[in-house]
C-alpha cells in the first residue's frame, strides 16, 4: 500500500468521503463533503468511485509527495497547481511519481478545493465512513486536521487513462433557492420581506458546521428559542440576533433556533463556495420545485461525468497485481 506525505498544509485540509448515513437519530453527523459534485468529478478523474476519500480543502491547498506513482486531479475552482514547479491545470488528471512535490496554492473563485488521489484515502472507517467530523473527533487521521508531517494510506492504483473533464457541470445562477422552513410560521409577513427582498452577505464567520449571513435582522414573531428538533443539511437557523445561520456538511443534529427556510440541494454546493463577502438573496420555491431541480442536476453530473475525455498520449501508471 502506497501512501501520500504532507509537506505543507493549507487551512481545514481533513479527508472527506460522501459522508455517514442513517445515523442522525443517533446524533451523529453525516460530515462529508461541502461540494459534493465537485468531489465526484474529482474521484472519476483518476479512476476512483465516487465514494472514495480525498482531501478537501478550504482556501489553499498545501505540498504533497508520494510513495508510488499515483494520479492525482485537483477541483473546485479555480486554483494553481504545480508539480516541480510545472503548471498543472484543475479538472484534469496528471501523474504524480515519487521524489516530485505537488503544490496546490489559492483558490481564486471558490472556497473548497479536493484533492483526488488514485486508489483513493484509506484510513480506517469510523462508524461507515472516512470522513473526518472536527467538532467529534471521528474519522479522517484521528478525528483532526491534517498538518505537515502527517502520512495517509492509498489504496492501490488500477490502470486507467489521464482523463480531462470536457463538458463543464455549471453552477447554477441567479437567487438561492429555498424551502419554507419547519417553524417558518414563526416569521410574519415583514420578516419573510426582509428574508426574501433584501441581500445577505456571505460572513466570514463560517466554517464546515455551518456559515453566517449578514443583512436584515430577521425577527421571528414567535420568537426565537423552539424545542430542539431536527436538522438537514441548508438549514437555516435564526437565533436571537436576527443573523440567519445556515446548517452545513458537519451540522450539529438537532437545533433549538427556528428555522426559516431550507436552502435547496441543488443550490447548497454553490453557498458553500460563494466567497466571503459575496453578495446573495434569497427566492422562495416549493418542496416538489426543489426535487425536481435536484433531479435535473443530478442529470447535469452524470451527464458531465460521462463527458469526461481521455487525454491524448496518456496512459495508466501501473497495473493493479494480478491483472493481465
């Protein structure tokens, strides 16, 4: 088994899977990752099911080295990307060989970047998964954040070509759209107002639990403390201050803050990437609008994964043992 050696590493670098499922009755967060989309074209690149850990980052990315020869692709947005000092581009596949330094820097139009490896992060699945959950400890190299020196575990590299992703899978544009939320009876008319007509500004406060909006204080008539129920992935939250919170990937399970609305899956991926100090608003739709948006986006990727491209003069790096 190959391994990968963190040289220098940006800020929130954990490994991230598609997450743990079925476990919220039990209070344990689903974790994974904050653009889902961005991580499945990643893992396709170099060879890896969709469910296979990578790196995710936020901001910078960091050094890397390997023990073996793997390929590696780097997604999200857009980004620098070197190795030994040659450019590499984003939402393609390349080949990194031992003793060579992979440098990831910025990210320019974006906040999170993967770094797909092929054969996938294998450290050890807790409770189903190898995503890492900061705020509990679990999963990931202890439960933490990755830090220069640390090793991770590669699976092995099957033979596979260099692949390039052709048909660009758009983010989509225009307002977020949002599903009336659980207690959203508890804002009248003039909060929904304030909520739906006046712009928010993605805070710096944000982190994988959840990001903060600025803008209207939005008040709820019925105010703002409700027995703690559950939570979903796009909820949003609003607690005394009127500053509407919105729930994400490493949410807590339930919450005892009304919540307004629920931004819809489709548009999730986009909020988690928006640049602090971005500019948003909000637009209302229906639950069956919502579903039927993530389906046709669901379409989109599939559509885009299927357009991915073998590169001309390309080919895998070694066989898997055993293969003929």
């Amino acid at each position: 088994m190959t391994g990968i050696l963190i040289k220098q590493a940006g800020p929130m670098l954990t490994v991230q899977d598609l997450g743990r499922i079925g476990m919220l009755h039990l209070g344990v967060s689903g974790s994974g990752p904050m653009d889902g989309p961005s991580m499945r074209i990643a893992n396709r690149l170099v060879g890896n099911d969709d469910g296979q850990a990578v790196l995710e980052f936020a901001h910078v990315g960091g050094h890397f080295e390997v023990a073996e020869p793997v390929r590696f692709a780097v997604t999200g947005g857009a980004v620098e990307i070197t190795v030994d000092g040659e450019r590499r581009h984003g939402w393609e596949s390349f080949s990194l060989l031992p003793g060579q330094v992979l440098k990831i820097g910025a990210m320019r139009d974006a906040v999170w970047g993967y770094l797909a490896l092929s054969g996938g992060i294998e450290t050890p699945p807790v409770l189903g998964s190898r995503s890492t959950h900061l705020r509990t400890g679990i999963g990931g190299l202890d439960g933490r954040r990755l830090s220069a020196g640390d090793r991770l575990p590669l699976g092995v590299t099957r033979s596979a070509p260099m692949m390039a992703l052709r048909r660009p899978f758009r983010r989509p544009l225009g307002p977020v759209r949002v599903v009336k939320g659980p207690q959203g009876d508890h804002f009248d008319a003039a909060a929904w107002r304030d909520f739906l007509e006046t712009g928010f500004v993605v805070s710096a406060n944000r982190d994988r639990m959840a990001q903060m909006l600025e803008g209207p204080a939005v008040r709820a008539v019925a105010g703002h403390d409700i027995v703690s129920d559950g939570t979903v992935s796009g909820s949003i939250q609003v607690p005394a201050s009127g500053r509407p919170i919105v729930l994400m990937a490493e949410r807590q399970t339930t919450g005892g803050y009304p919540k307004i609305a629920t931004v819809a899956s489709i548009d999730l991926p986009r909020l988690a990437q928006a640049m602090t100090g971005a500019s948003l608003r909000f637009k209302e739709i229906s639950q069956d609008e919502a579903e039927t948006l993530f389906i046709a986006q669901s379409q989109a990727l599939i559509a885009a994964l299927s357009g991915l491209e073998e590169k001309s003069g390309t080919a895998g790096l070694r066989r898997e043992p055993g293969d003929e």
